[in-house]
C-alpha cells in the first residue's frame, strides 16, 4: 500500500474516570492523541505504511507520546525533537443531556513553538502518495500555519495527494481568522472532510433544512454545501461526516461522500457512545484507506463510516481496529455478537 504522511500535534489527554466531572476527579488517567495523530495510528491499525510528522521536547514526556506512536507501527523517524512541553487536553465525558467538555492547556507547545526550518518537506515527501492535515494545525499560530502551507504545497509540487479535514476549534481562533487562513490553504487541498458544522464555521456556507442542535440532517442540504465547497475550491472530492446527536450517549451516525458531481450516501448506524472523541479522524483514515485500496465511492464511504462507528465504542483517541471488523460492520454484520 502507498505511503502515507499525517502532520499535527500529539497532546497528552487527561480525563476523571468514568463520567465523574472535573470538580469531581481526584486523579485522571493519562493517554495522547491528537487529529492528525489519531488517523496516523488508525491507518496503522489497518495494515498502511503510515509516518506521524510533529516536533516535540526531547524529554520524558515526549518520549512518551512518541512511544504511543510506535507501538501501533506509526513511523516517528521524522519527528522533530526540541522544545519545552507537550500540549495538554482535559476531557469531561457528558452523559444524557450534559454535554461533554475540553479544556486546552497546549499554548507554548513543542509544535506551536516549531518554525519552517524543523522540517525539510521534500524529503519528508520522497515516496509518499498521500499527506493529511486537519485545520487544528493551523490554528495554533501564525508560523505553524505557514509551516502547514509549506507542506501541502510541497506536496501537491510532488504530485502527493492532499487531504484536510476543516476540523474548526472555536477555542482556538474565531471564525474570522479561521475563514482567511483555510480560505488560502484550500486550494492545493485534493480531498476536503468536514462535519456538519464545519463548512459553515469557517467557510459560511450552510446546510439548509439542517439544524444541528435538534439534530436534524438535511441529505439535501448537504449535496448543496459539498458542491458549494467544490465548485468555490476545487476539490476533487469533499467528504461529510452527519452527526444526528439525540444525547451525549446515543447519536446516529452517517456520511455522504461527494465526487466528480455525485453524491454516495453510507449507512446510518445508531451509536451508543464510550468515547466519541477521534471519530472523526477514524472516519478520515477510513476514507484514506478506502481511496488507496481503490474502493468505489460507495465502498469507501461505507468503510470509513463503520471505522468511524467503531470507534465511538473504544476508550481514548486511537481507534484499534482491523479491516476485517470495519468489513464486517459495512457489510452489515452490526449485531455485537460474541466472536469464538
């Protein structure tokens, strides 16, 4: 299979056990993730040639994060060593009606401190075929977003194929900056990925007959807005993850994948969520994968929907699955049973 390359922030996640709140916690359980990081080990899992591109400080906590990496098979050769800390995230899980919350705590990070010189794209790129990014890398300052411009021309200089999910952070940068600094890198973006929100966040272009907060999902809506998308940047193809939330605990979960004027709608799966956190990036390395295994349009939307489905059933960021269980769930096996 192709080589893949995925570059962004790898955090360390701290998060109460359970559902307690964090007024509530008297210790929290340490694990990393992070977008980008998260597809990388996602692809792994799957059985890709995957490398996790980030700098972080030579010390023993970035050597932790690094090592969460590794034991997945994700290449960290090309991770830059250098800087003071490792970005940090503190995660509330919401249950029923309480909605889950996050809390950053990544100003001054190893990546957010990086600059142009850390990297040398070119030959990051040597025998690579595709490069994946989320908007979350940019949002971490000015430089960094150059730092991200610099790589996704690099890449579509060498003909890699480029992918971005819009992955919009209001605790990050407003709406405004991230519209200008997207708006700029969209254009050397093959592949955009979005939510249901995303295309609006940043972009102001809406979904009609959607609202997000009862839940209703317009399939109609969402052609108009992929198709917006395209026809404004010129991507080759524009995938959308629909999130219909009925509670923090139960959602029902689909996506549409648009290309070359089409639109291919997955299955809607009813998910009774662990950790919903990752789903999204499981969805864009189920969609990396689909691509490069040449999957139709319907097959890969398929396959990265019941990546992404299955994910919302594991503890942490990082999805561990095989392509065996994606398969069997997009095939239509989604009874649970036992497996002897």
């Amino acid at each position: 299979m192709s080589r893949i390359v995925t570059f962004g922030e790898i955090m360390l996640r701290l998060a109460p056990e359970g559902y307690y709140r964090f007024v509530q916690a008297n210790s929290y359980g340490a694990t990393f993730g992070g977008g980008e990081a998260n597809v990388a080990v996602t692809l792994a899992n799957l059985g890709a040639d995957v490398a996790f591109i980030t700098k972080l400080p030579n010390h023993e906590i970035g050597q932790a994060a690094v090592n969460s990496l590794r034991r997945f098979g994700v290449d960290t050769s090309g991770i830059v060593r250098g800087g003071n800390r490792v970005g940090i995230y503190f995660l509330e899980k919401g249950a029923s009606q309480r909605a889950s919350k996050v809390i950053y705590d990544r100003a001054g990070s190893a990546i957010a401190a990086a600059v142009p010189e850390d990297f040398d794209w070119n030959a990051i790129f040597e025998g690579v075929s595709w490069f994946h990014v989320t908007g979350i890398t940019p949002a971490l300052g000015d430089t960094v977003a150059a730092i991200t411009m610099e790589a996704c021309k690099t890449a579509k200089a060498k003909g890699v194929t480029v992918s971005c999910d819009l992955n919009y952070r209001k605790n990050l940068w407003p709406r405004d900056k991230a519209g200008e600094v997207m708006g700029k890198l969209m254009p050397v973006v093959d592949v955009c990925i979005a939510n249901e929100e995303d295309a609006a966040d940043v972009f102001g272009i809406h979904a009609q007959g959607t609202d997000i907060n009862t839940g209703k999902i317009s399939r109609e809506g969402y052609q108009g807005v992929a198709k917006a998308l395209t026809d404004r940047f010129g991507f080759k193809t524009v995938a959308i993850t629909l999130r219909e939330s009925l509670s923090a605990n139960d959602n029902n979960w689909s996506a549409m994948l648009y290309t070359g004027g089409v639109p291919y709608f997955s299955k809607k799966y009813p998910v009774h969520i662990v950790d919903r956190v990752g789903g999204g990036d499981s969805f864009g390395a189920g969609l990396i994968y689909g691509t490069l295994q040449h999957y139709t349009p319907q097959e890969t939307v398929e396959f990265a929907v019941a990546a992404s489905c299955l994910k919302h059933s594991i503890e942490g960021d990082f999805n561990h699955v095989s392509v065996d269980e994606v398969q069997k769930l997009a095939g239509g096996d989604a009874s649970g049973r036992v497996q002897r």
